[in-house]
C-alpha cells in the first residue's frame, strides 16, 4: 500500500515543533547554567526546575478545556508569540544583570504554564493536517525531528552559546519561538471539527442536558465541567483507559531509571565521564529509529498490536540494561529501549488523535498527559530513596520488574480484537469509538 502525503501543512507543522523543541533544549540547560552562576544552594537551583514542572500538573486540564474552545492553530500561534517575549526579556534582564533567581523561577513558571495550552492545541491539531491513515508515521517523525533538534543539536549547544556570552542561548531561544509562530499561522485554517457519526452520542456538546431549558443551557457549562468531561472521557472508555494506565505504569518505571541512569552508567557499566556524552547519544539514535519506524510498525501489525509488541521489546531491553556490566551492552540495550518509548509515545498519540471526537482532543489529551505526569515523581523518588538504601545496581533490576509487571498486565487487557472498530494491519483510517509517555 503506498503510504499517504503528509503534505504542506505537516511540514509546515513539523517545522514549527522541531523549531520550538531546539529553542527548549538550548533553555532548559541554559537555565540551570545560570542558576548555577547566582547560587550554589542545591534547593534554590532546584526550584527553578520544580517551578518548570508544576505547571502541567496544576493547569494541564485547563489548557486541554481552551485548547478546545479557541481554534488551534491561532492559539499555538498566540502562545510562541508570548513564549518569545518571556525568553526574549529574560535575555535582555540578563545582558544587564538583572536576571535573579526569582526571574528565573517566574520565567520557567510562565513558559510551561504557556507550554501545556500549547501541547495540547498541537496534539488536537495534528488530525485535521494529515489523513487518519497516516497519524502513526505523522507523530513518529515529529517524535523524531524533536530527537534530533533536542538531543544532538540543541543540548550541545546550550553550554557553547552561554559560554560565548550568558544572554546568548535564551535570544535564540526567542527567535525559534518566534520562528514556530509564523510557521504555525501559514497553516491553512481548519474549520472547527464536530463529533465523528460514530462517537456522536457520546459527544457532550451534542448532548443538552436539560432540552426543556433550551440550547442557552449547553452555553452555561463552566471550564471545570468541561475539564471534567475529558477526564470522564478518558475513565469511561475501557481500551483507552488501559493504554493510559499502561503509559502511567512504563512512566512509572522509565522515571526511575533516569533518576539513577547516570549513576548506573558511571558506577555499574563503568561508562568512563568523557564517554558519557557518547552513551547518552545512543539513546537519542535509537528515539530517532524508533521514530522513523513507528508508521511502518503501524501499518505492518496494527496500532494496538504494535503497541503490546513494544512493551515487550522494551521489557528485554531493560532488562538486558539492568543485568548488563559493559558499557557497549548496556548503550545498545538503552538505545533499543528509548527507540520502543518514541514508537510508543507516536503510537499512543495516534490512537488517540483517530479514536476520540475531535471536539474533545484537547481535554482528552490533558487528561492523560495528567496520568502520567502523576507517576513520574513517584518513580524518581522511590528509586533515590532505593538508590541511597540499596545500590543503584538493585535499583536497575527494580526498575525491570515493575516494566515487565507492566508489560504482563498489557498484554492480557490490550486486546484488539475485544475492541470494536479497532484498526487491522495496513487499515486505511477506519475510526471507532475510543494515553505522553
């Protein structure tokens, strides 16, 4: 079967969020850089990265509820334009000196409160720029194009620009925003998108709730009623509640093996510190693959097949990295296993975009991003706990096995064909009524 266009928009798209993801990969580092050079207290350095992370926690409903009621592309264009601002005075505040740190915890505050409205407008928009068929290999590329931008660009640059001069990454980190905004407005506009026929009766804005009151009712619905629809959306939908569990409980595990995984590289794999860079590379080669690839997989097996395929590659992947004492072993078995977390990732997204009313993407969206960004912490924290009390070598193979519970758990509820007008290998975009690692 030959494989749709992606076409104009996709690129014009895809431009945008490589564009985006570069300027946050020169950022983030940068900003810690800078931390670094007002203060050496551990816990002032760390709220600047906590104040980066609380957002999508505390407001991440609420971007998917506006991401549904303004049209996307202007809001994603709307949000680089004052992310551009944001990082653009916070580079003018530091080329005269008056960046301090309470700048610097507003500045990564704003930007990812800016950023959740912004993910969850792009994770809506994508289906109404490619064909269903072609959402699989759609969201690998974009998960690739963001390895690349990210990991072998962006971060090595981070530390050669602000050694150049201190202002430098967070100017350039303002221009590829800007750079996103005019990319996403030469977008051709999409008319809003109603329920499909398929999943109309279960589409609230189809639904008034009191029809002897009248259509002003369905107007007077509040933004934690809409919030809430999301999330009874995600609860009340048996295959897509599995996925985001599966995705809560691989989050879980891959949050604790990043907390540990340097540790485990220097002190386990004996990974030499001039190497690291090296080692921490094969993982971004492997997201590239595993984003290149996630379309044909798609095509080849299925979406949710795919899916209970990758959990199983990664649960031999992780284990081979836990059990593994060499440094090339364990780098292959990490690249393979960061290659199975982008397929997941653009999978999982593709399921989504394909099976859920495209009036509700938004909120359905932050709803699962919430699941998952509630198990993160937790993994983190319980394996540096484990890591102080244990090693970090047992913490590895605790890791493997709560991926491998996970894996086993999915593999007996992820089942296609229990789950009418779910997609068959090679299917060409059926949709049915209806998961960020």
């Amino acid at each position: 079967m030959t494989a749709p266009p992606l076409g104009r928009d996709y690129r014009l798209l895809w431009s945008a969020a490589v564009s985006s993801r570069l300027g946050d990969a020169l950022r983030t580092p940068a900003l810690a850089l800078l931390a670094a050079t007002l203060t050496r207290d551990p816990r002032v350095i760390a709220a600047v990265t906590v104040a980066g992370q609380l957002p999508p926690l505390l407001f991440g409903l609420l971007g998917g509820v506006y991401a549904d009621r303004w049209d996307r592309r202007r809001t994603m264009a709307v949000v680089d334009g004052l992310r551009a601002s944001v990082v653009g005075g916070l580079a003018v505040a530091v080329a005269l000196d008056r960046a301090g740190v309470a700048v610097l915890v507003a500045v990564a505050f704003l930007l990812a409160a800016l950023g959740t409205l912004f993910d969850a407008a792009s994770f809506a928009l994508l289906p109404s720029v490619v064909p269903p068929a072609a959402l699989p290999r759609a969201n690998g590329r974009l998960q690739a194009g963001s390895a690349v931008a990210g990991g072998f660009l962006g971060a090595p640059a981070a530390g050669v620009l602000f050694a150049l001069a201190a202002p430098l990454p967070f100017a350039v980190d303002a221009l590829t925003f800007l750079c996103a905004a005019l990319l996403t407005l030469a977008l051709r506009p999409t008319s809003r998108q109603s329920c499909r026929p398929e999943t109309r009766s279960r589409c609230p804005e189809t639904r008034p709730r009191h029809p002897e009151r009248g259509p002003e009712c369905g107007r007077a619905r509040t933004v934690w009623r809409e919030a809430v629809e999301g999330v009874r959306w995600v609860r009340g939908d048996a295959m897509l509640w599995r996925l985001t569990v599966a995705t809560a409980g691989s989050n879980l595990a891959i949050s604790g093996l990043m907390a540990v995984l340097v540790l485990y590289a220097l002190d386990v794999l004996r990974v030499p510190p001039a190497g690291y860079g090296l080692f921490a590379a094969g993982a971004v080669l492997g997201g590239l693959a595993g984003g290149l690839g996630a379309g044909r997989l798609a095509a080849r097996l299925g979406t949710v097949p795919a899916l209970r395929f990758v959990l199983a590659g990664q649960a031999v992947a992780l284990t081979g990295l836990a059990l593994s004492r060499h440094p090339v072993t364990g780098g292959l078995a990490l690249a393979v296993f960061a290659a199975g977390t982008t397929v997941w990732n653009s999978l999982w997204a593709s399921y989504g975009q394909r099976h859920v009313p495209a009036t509700l993407l938004g909120r359905v969206a932050a709803a699962q991003r919430l699941v998952g960004l509630l198990a993160a912490p937790i993994g983190a924290t319980l394996a540096g706990l484990g890591g102080a009390a244990y090693g970090v070598g047992p913490v590895a193979g605790a890791v493997a096995g709560v991926f491998v519970l996970v894996t086993l758990a999915a593999w007996r509820v992820l089942r296609p064909a229990g789950h009418p007008g779910q997609e068959q290998p090679a299917d060409t975009g059926r949709s049915g009524p209806p998961t960020a690692a």
